[in-house]
C-alpha cells in the first residue's frame, strides 16, 4: 500500500468524523450506537464459540 495513498484515506476518515460530529450529530450518534450493538453481538457469538471450543476440547483431553 502506497503510504501517500494510505494519508489520503487517514485524511479522509478524519474529515469523515468531524463533518458527522459538527453537521449531522444526530445520525452518528445512531451509527456509533448501530455499531456497538454488533460489536456486542459479535462478542456473544464468540463467548458461545469459545464455550463450544472448550467442552470439545474438554472431552479430547479426558484420561
């Protein structure tokens, strides 16, 4: 990846931020909490996943 390239996308997302937060507020404040939802959800599909690994795991290490 071009690091010229790489500043512009940097660049980008910086204006991307400051323009949701001073001029659409609102709208960020839906996405960032749209976001944290998934994130939370992506979390409970892998504390179920590690669960499942485990109690595999558990009856493969057994004596």
């Amino acid at each position: 990846m071009d690091q010229g390239f790489a500043q512009i996308v940097f660049v980008g997302l910086v204006a991307w931020i400051f323009y949701m937060l001073t001029f659409r507020l609102k709208d960020f404040i839906v996405i960032n909490d749209h976001m944290r939802g998934n994130i939370k959800d992506a979390g409970n599909v892998a504390g179920k996943a590690t669960g499942i690994g485990l109690k595999v795991l558990s009856t493969f290490l057994k004596k």
